[in-house]
C-alpha cells in the first residue's frame, strides 16, 4: 500500500478556527479545593499509595492541578506533578483517538476489513475450526471484540514468549496471532485486552510506511504539546519515574522488577506502553471537553470523538473495569448515551469524560488497582459534588 505523507495527511487538521471568545470558567472554592486533596490525603494515610497528582479540568481549561504524597514509601522524595509516570491502559483512548483521526480522513477506516490494510489475515482460521464466518474490521480491534487473544492469554506480550522475543516488533507479533488463529469469531465476545490495539497500531504502520509512535507523535501528540509523552523515556526521565508497586494482602509491595522498555526499533505497545505527565494528559483530556479543538485549531471532528463514547455494539454491557454499561472505541462507556466515560491504568491511573457537566481529570499513581481502587468512587463523588447536575454558575477565576 502506497506510503503518505503525515504531514500531507493532517494538514487539513490544523487550520485555525475563527476567534472566539474562550469559555467562562467556574472557579474552584477553597473548600472545593480541599474536598479533592482530601481524597488523596485519605488514600496516603491508609498507606493505599504513597502519593499522586491530580488534574481537573471544566470547560476545556485545567481548575484543579496538584501533587500531593511521596514518590515512594521507603523515602520522602516528593510525588512531583512534573512525574512522569507509566500510564498502562491510559494509552488506550490515545491510540483510539489518533485512529479516528485516520477513519475520518479516510487514511484507514473503521467500518473496513482489517485484511485490507494487512493481507495476512485473509482466511483467518478459529482456533480449532475453520475460517471465520464474520469479517473483522477494525472498530472490533478498537473494541476488544476482534476475537484475538485477551487479557487471560497475556502471555503472548510477556517477556521470553514468542511473539515477544529481544527482535520483536508488532509485524512478528501479528504474525504469530494469525497462525494461531482466533479464540472466537469477530465481534461475538469481549475480551479486554491488548491485542486488538497492537493490530489497529500494525495497520497505521503499513498505511504511512512508519514507525507507530513517530506517527502518534506528529499527529497527536505534537500538536497537544505533549513533550513529555513517549514509548521510550530515556534515562532522565526514568531517575524522575515514582516507584511501582504491587497489591499484597498485606499491602502495596515494591515491584522490584526492571520495567521492560522496548529498543529503538523494537517492539512497542499502543495499548499500554506510555510514559507520560500531568499536564500532558489534561492537554489530552481538553481536546475531548472542547470536541476536538485545541489552541485554536481543529485536531479531529468532534462527530469522530462521538463515536468513541458510545458502546459497540449498542447493546454491550461488558466493560473493562467492571462499571458502565459497555466499552466504545478506547473509553469505557458509564452512560447509554456516551455523555459520560472513564479508563483505567493498571499501574493506578485515572481518567475520566463527563460531557454533560462539562468537566474532566486524571489522577496518576503508580500502585497497581486492589484495595487503592477504593478512591476512585471517592474521588468521583467529590468531583461530581462541584459539577453537579444543575449547570454550574459561570464565574471568573
């Protein structure tokens, strides 16, 4: 398939909208302020995590932004909003979010068969049966109903199997998942996992003739202005990373293990395998509150952002952590009508869309969800206590 130009691809993306007024903010009370710190400090001195950060935004524009805790328990070394902090499964809705772009531009579309952007998966044959009766197209990648291996077969992603040696690459991992075949035929069953991602990265790949993360990265994440959003941090942001832990019985443990970190030209996961910060993820997180416009400028249809929030298929009522009532195209879905959706990290990351109230965030930690996860609903009724259902009074900061 013929390469294209990203700069060629996403110009159209960029033209400046005309001036308008910016939105009128609500400003944060002190008590409101307090109530959000008070669900972390709560979750500090249960010893859940040593510390996090936290972003709010509403109307498109950060209200809430602060750090709060250590970076690990065994030191006082500060959790600094300026962390960078691997987000796991928060890559998700980015990754999604960079496709739409692609289907809207007509680059490489949802509603088509996967084997047109990847030969290989023609004839795709189920796991102990023979060729697939459905077409799989890329929504079921985006959606964890593409019928390839889910969370409960993760080993094909671990360290040492065989899609995952020191010279993989998401061509080879491809590889060995067609000739494994599928678990089920696509769009019968949900299963969350990263896979369908990995896939969905491998089409923009042929399509552009480049790398995932250069594509990513010149079409979303420079013009967001996430500097610090990356596959590969290097040393100096590694030495700046909190520390990682583990959910035990007896309470978050160290994870002492060496965070496998892809070479240059090795094998990457748009599924789950960012780096990033604070700011860099509330800049995301705009994009979404102001339907797709950031500094001005028209990243991607906000018609596209839409279909991100609704549940496929409609009637869905699995959802990746347990709540909603289903999983769209990156984001899990709490609402029917997509007017409200969340992801989980499962480092012990957060974030959140309510396009009703108008308001959004992401906390960072970086304790693996168990007993932690109890902040979540916290953290939630706090926030939905200063946007309530009522239209929040306009006022200037």
């Amino acid at each position: 398939m013929r390469a294209l130009s990203v700069a060629t691809a996403m110009a159209a993306c960029r033209a400046p909208l005309g001036a308008a007024a910016a939105p009128v903010v609500p400003a944060l009370t002190e008590a409101q302020r307090e109530g959000l710190r008070g669900v972390l400090r709560e979750a500090i001195a249960r010893k859940a995590i040593p510390g996090g950060a936290l972003a709010v935004l509403a109307r498109g524009q950060v209200v809430f932004r602060e750090a709060m805790g250590r970076a690990e328990f065994e030191s006082e070394r500060p959790f600094a909003i300026e962390a960078p902090c691997f987000i796991a499964s928060l890559s998700k809705p980015i990754t999604a979010t960079y496709l739409m772009m692609l289907d809207e531009r007509g680059i490489v579309r949802l509603d088509e068969p996967v084997e047109k952007y990847l030969p290989e998966f023609k004839g795709i044959a189920l796991q102990g049966g023979g060729a697939a009766k459905t077409t799989l197209r890329v929504w079921h990648l985006l959606s964890h109903r593409s019928g390839l291996p889910g969370n409960a077969d993760m080993g094909d992603l671990r360290p040492g199997s065989p899609a995952n040696g020191p010279d993989a690459t998401l061509a080879s991992t491809i590889t060995g998942w067609v000739k494994a075949g599928l678990h089920a035929e696509p769009g019968e069953r949900f299963a969350y996992g990263s896979a369908g991602y990995i896939v969905a990265g491998r089409i923009a790949e042929v399509v552009h003739g480049q790398r995932f993360e250069r594509l990513l990265q010149e079409a979303l994440l420079d013009p967001l202005g996430m500097a610090h959003t990356t596959f590969h941090p290097d040393a100096a942001m590694l030495r700046l990373t909190p520390a990682r832990y583990q959910p035990t019985p007896k309470g978050p443990q160290r994870d002492g293990r060496t965070m496998p970190l892809p070479k240059a030209d090795g094998l990457i996961n748009p599924a789950g395998g960012l780096c990033s910060r604070l700011d860099d993820l509330a800049a995301f997180l705009a994009l979404h509150l102001n339907h797709g416009v950031a500094g001005g400028r028209r990243i991607v249809q906000a018609e596209s952002l839409a279909r991100m929030y609704r549940p496929h298929p409609p009637r869905a009522t699995e959802a990746a952590d347990g709540g909603g009532v289903g999983y769209g195209l990156g984001w899990n879905a709490m609402e029917a009508g997509g007017g409200r959706v969340r992801h989980l990290g499962a480092s012990g990351t957060l974030a959140w869309l309510d396009l009703k109230r108008q308001h959004a965030g992401v906390l960072l930690t970086q304790v693996k969800w168990g007993n932690a996860k109890q902040l979540i609903p916290r953290l939630m009724k706090e926030v939905q206590g200063i946007f309530p259902d009522a239209p929040v009074p306009a006022a200037a900061r």
